[in-house]
C-alpha cells in the first residue's frame, strides 16, 4: 500500500510539474509539427503538454486511491473479452 501511495505522489508530482514547467521544457526541446498542426498554431504544443499533465495528475491520483486496476480493466475490457472465446 506504501508503495501504491508512493508512485501516485511521484506520478502525479512530475505531472504537476510539467504543468508548471511547460514553457521551459518547449524550449528545451522544441515544438511538436503534429501538435501545432492539429491542436492550434503557436500554441499546439503547450496545449498538448497541458493536457498530458493533466492525465499525469488524474493517473498518479488513481493510483494513490488504488482506482487505476479497475479504471484500466474498464477501458481495456473490449479488448481482452475477446480472449475468452476460447475457453
């Protein structure tokens, strides 16, 4: 259980911090072609980073709260019900 609390609080606290970070990390590393096409002219890419932080931050809070098995067991149920056929 420690350890479950423990990655959640590092998942999301790097979350956070690209959250706040995003402006020195694009120029760090540059802009993103695919998300300044698709997500809006100079500014796609912050965008972007914005709402991978926030997926960080809803994860590493679903794993603090032991969520995240049944989360991803919903979202991944089309797939794998598909491997029971056989038995």
């Amino acid at each position: 259980m420690f350890n479950r609390i423990l990655i959640g609080i590092v998942i999301a606290v790097i979350a956070f911090v690209l959250l706040l970070k995003n402006e020195w990390l694009i120029r760090q590393v540059g802009t993103s072609a695919w998300a300044e096409k698709y997500l809006g002219s100079e500014g796609g890419t912050r965008l972007m980073l914005k709402l991978i932080s926030v997926l960080g931050i809803i994860i590493g809070l679903m794993v603090i709260t032991g969520l995240h098995v049944a989360f991803f067991k919903w979202v991944f149920s089309p797939l794998t019900r598909f491997n029971t056929l056989g038995s």
